[in-house]
C-alpha cells in the first residue's frame, strides 16, 4: 500500500502558535547513563503540529475530543490546491473545482512550507468567514489545512464557531507539500483524550484505488 505521510514531525523545532508551550520531550531514563531502558516524558500544547479541534475548542456546550466521530476522520477526501493566496474565501473555493458531493476537503496553500521555518509565520492563508460558511452549506464534514490553525491570525474565532458550530471536524497543521491535488482515502486519527478541546493526531492519505477495508 502506498502512503503519504501529511502529519509534522513534532519536535523541539515545530513551529508553535503564539503564548504555546510548543513541544518538549525529556529523557529521564537513558541507556547511555546505565540505565534498563530508554524512556521519556513529553509535554505539549493540546494544539501543536497535525492536530483535531473538537468543537468544545470554541463552543462551550461542544463535545470534546473523546466522542468526535471516527467515521468523520476516515474516508474518501479531496485534496484542493489553492497556490499562494492571502484568504480563502467563496470564489476561492469555487475556483477549486471541488467535486460535488465531497465530505472530507483538505486545503493545500503555501502554508506546507512554512513547516520548513523554525518560527510561527503570522501570515500563513486561512479560511475567511464567507468561505466557512461555503463550506457549511455545501455540507463538508470535515475540513483540514496546512498550518496551525483554520482561522486567520491573530483572531479566527469565528470562522472556528462557524464550522464547529455546524458539526464539521477541523485538521489543522498538515503537511501537505508532498500532495498533488486529487481524491484519496483519508485516516486521521487523534489521542483519545478525556475531556480535551484539541489533541495531536496522526494522517495519512492513499491512493483512492487502494481503498482501506
């Protein structure tokens, strides 16, 4: 089977929003230092690198990650290439040829790479209000994008409230630089976290005739 890895490698190195903790892993067992085993500690924002946001990210009565659908992550996707745009909105996403009856959208821009700069970049494209709300009405379940969040900086609130407002389930922070546009199969899957507002996710794409049982 032929996979493409889309999520970012998480590391001291990745890019992290703004006030985030970012990623930290300490080693507190090295066998090295005599000791049994190799183990570490991780801690990290709910938010770094490829992660969901359930909708209780937004909406305070919202679910939280540990009853978002998995039947919603996994499945056929469709893979729009957007190029270098400072929004995207409507007519942006009506350029995309996106076909009809697509469930799943995966957003390819200029963001995938900005994965390669060692700080946040403030101006990475996102969704605008009138394309959330596109989205909404064309019935897309779940919606992913290349950087760290799906709204633009420094406040994308609303474009968040919209599309987790209307149930859909948000990716951000995708590799997507190693995608040509087209339909795949897509599974993304997230911690399963107790009570958690976002969580670190790992995705994947295949080719659509290499269809997952």
């Amino acid at each position: 089977m032929s996979i493409i890895d889309i999520s970012v490698t998480l590391d001291q190195a990745t890019p992290a929003w703004p006030g985030s903790r970012g990623f930290r892993q300490e080693w507190v067992k090295r066998i090295s230092r005599g000791d049994a085993s190799n183990d570490s500690v991780i801690s990290c924002d709910a938010h770094i690198g490829t992660h969901v946001d359930a909708p209780y990210h937004f909406i305070e009565s919202g679910t939280t990650v540990e009853s978002m659908p998995l039947e919603a992550l996994c499945g056929r996707a469709f893979v729009a290439e957007l190029g270098d745009i400072a929004s995207i909105g409507d007519k942006e996403l009506e350029a995309a040829s996106i076909p009809k009856g697509t469930e799943r959208l995966l957003l390819k821009t200029g963001n995938s790479r900005l994965w390669k700069e060692a700080t946040f970049n403030a101006g990475f494209t996102a969704l605008n209000e009138g394309g959330a709300r596109r989205l909404v009405q064309r019935g897309i379940r779940l919606v992913g994008i290349d950087y760290l969040s799906i709204g633009p900086y420094p406040d994308g609130r609303e474009v968040h409230r919209i599309l987790l407002g209307a149930g859909m389930v948000i990716i951000e922070g995708l590799d997507l630089s190693r995608v040509r546009p087209g339909e795949y199969n897509l599974v993304c899957l997230p911690l399963k976290v107790a009570g958690a507002e976002g969580i670190p996710a790992r995705a994947i794409l295949t080719p659509i005739e290499e269809n997952i049982p």
